[in-house]
C-alpha cells in the first residue's frame, strides 16, 4: 500500500488550544495525558507560525486585559480556549476565544487588544460561549466580533467555506493529495452521492467530473458553510447539486440512483443504517476516506461480504505526522 507524504513541519493549519493558569501568567498549549494541567507551547514546529505568533498576542492580551485563566476544578475564570484557523489565500487568522461566560462583553478590551495587535494578519474574530463544565472545546454558539463569517478555501475547485463551528482538516496540503486522488478515480458524467460531506471540500471540488452530486451532512456549522459555498457556484455548478441535510443513517436514499459513493465518515466509520444500504444500492464504486483503520477494517469486511463489492485499491495518507494515524483511501468496485 502506497504512502503519500507531505511536510513535517509548519503544516497544520488549524489548532485548538486550552488556555489556563494564573491571574497575569496564562499558559496556552496543550492538556498533559489524562490532566487538565496545560504544557505552554509557544513554538510548536508543527503549526503554521502564524498560530504560534495569534497565541503569543493572544496570551499578551489577556494578561494586559486582565482577563482570568479556567481553572476545571473550581468551574472560574473567563478563558477556556483558544482556536486558530489559518487561510491559505489570504495567510491571516480566523481566531476564536472561548470563554466561561454568555456574553462577549466581559473579553471587550482583550478583543480590541488582539485585533490592534494581529492587524492586517487577523482574518476574524469570534466569541464562543462555554459555560457549562464539560471537556468539550466548542459551546454552540458563536459570535462575531469583526471580519469575515468564513475563511475560504479551495481544492482545484469552488470556494470552500469554514464558519467557526465547521470541522476542518489541520494538514490542508495532505487533504489536497486526497481530494486529487477521488478526483481521478470518479469516471467523468458520474451520477455521484457523498455521505458526511463537511463543507463540501470533496463535493464542490470535484464538479467537472460528474454529472450531478447529493451532498449529505448533517452539522449545522458545516451546513452553513456548504450553503455559502454554493452560493458562489455558477448556474450550471450548482445546478448539479442536491443537498441532502441531516444524519447519515437517515439519508441512505440518497445512493438509489448513484453510480458513484464517497463516504468520509468520523473516526467511528460508518452508521450501520447506511452500510446496510449500500449493500443494497449497488452503486458501481465506493471512495472510502477513513482517518480511522479499525474502523474501516470493519466497514470493508462488511461492504464486501454480500460479495457485490471488492476492494480493489488502498493509499495510505500522512495526514498526522508523528503520530500512530493515517487517512486512508479505499476504493471498492463492483465484483
């Protein structure tokens, strides 16, 4: 099975980070194994440096704003954590402070301080409201405090919208080499169906190939952001595009008249529903994204047991380097 690679350093673009410590010293950095005690990375080789230089103004800012650190056993304290995503294009931060509070006016002048500070580098600027005790990063709603409602990316293709609260991957440069990949592997005037299809960074990215598209997704950010980036389509683009919203298990019709299915499910794989009813769609070809090998170990043992399907191909993808995970491409075909 092939490896593809990409760099080693400088290349994760997205990085949620906790925020904790003392009145006038936080640390922003990453939870130690099985602790709520946070290890300070300011130069983390693996992060675009742009999210180093965000984190180190951010971290100025709540010390001269005198904004309190969470502490998890006593539930106080406003900052909780910080998330940056950088846009290629543009080479600027959409940056997110979440906090223990409902409101954002509490973090006013820490807001003022980071977005005089980060200038012409800042893209956005959100507030997030967590106030509840939980590990969760993200509360559900956000709001904005100036710039632009998404950063905009693209894969040889449409634009692709990222609101706050959209999922997205961290190594965009690895992400690109499999969406090539799909790219090549879907016959061209495919009737094609996608199951978990974020934003649409497959989906709009592979237009010119098929003859029309359902989109299935069922998370409200990622929803929001697929809608923006169809706004941007041309008539004839969007034309080609059915959304279908809500959970995978629910939305398995949606593969009745596709010749083509890409899947990109969780790390969980596949909702049962849905596999069991590939089993009776037929589709002549199956793309299979997996960023978790158990899981897809499972799923292709069951998509290929009915004896209708094969697995015909596997790339293995770096996405995580220095670590155990790889994103891995499958292709099934017809038996």
């Amino acid at each position: 099975m092939p490896l593809v690679s990409g760099r080693s350093t400088g290349f994760r673009l997205r990085a949620r980070l906790a925020i904790r410590g003392r009145l006038g010293s936080p640390k922003i950095g990453l939870f130690e194994l099985g602790s709520h005690r946070v290890v300070h990375v300011p130069n983390c080789r693996v992060h675009h440096p742009l999210i180093n230089e965000v984190a180190g103004v951010v971290r100025r800012a709540l010390v001269d704003a005198r904004v309190s650190s969470y502490s998890d056993a006593a539930h106080l304290g406003l900052a909780r954590y910080l998330q940056v995503v950088v846009e290629r294009g543009s080479q600027s931060a959409q940056v997110v402070l979440v906090a223990n509070c409902a409101t954002p006016e509490p973090l006013a002048t820490c807001f003022e301080l980071i977005r005089e500070r980060l200038g012409a580098e800042l893209h956005s600027l959100w507030f997030n409201a967590h106030c509840g005790r939980s590990n969760v990063v993200l509360g559900p709603e956000f709001s904005r405090w100036c710039g632009p409602p998404s950063v905009i990316e693209r894969f040889g293709g449409a634009g692709i919208h990222y609101p706050p609260g959209a999922f997205g991957q961290s190594n965009l440069e690895v992400a690109e080499l499999i969406i090539d990949a799909i790219r090549t592997r879907i016959p061209a005037g495919s009737r094609v169906a996608e199951f978990y299809a974020g934003t649409g960074a497959i989906g709009l990215s592979v237009l010119n190939r098929v003859a029309g598209i359902s989109l299935n997704e069922a998370s409200r950010p990622a929803i929001e952001g697929l809608e923006l980036g169809l706004a941007g389509l041309d008539p004839a683009d969007r034309s080609k595009v059915t959304v279908v919203a809500g959970p995978a298990a629910a939305a398995g019709a949606a593969a009745c008249d596709a010749e083509l299915v890409i899947v990109d499910p969780p790390r969980k794989g596949l909702d049962a529903e849905l596999l069991a009813h590939l089993g009776t769609a037929l589709p002549k070809r199956v793309l299979y994204v997996s960023c978790g090998l158990e899981s897809l170990r499972r799923d292709a043992a069951a998509l290929t047991a009915g004896g209708t399907l094969r697995l015909v191909d596997l790339t293995a993808f770096n996405m995580f380097p220095f670590s155990e995970h790889v994103e891995t491409l499958a292709c099934f075909e017809a038996a």
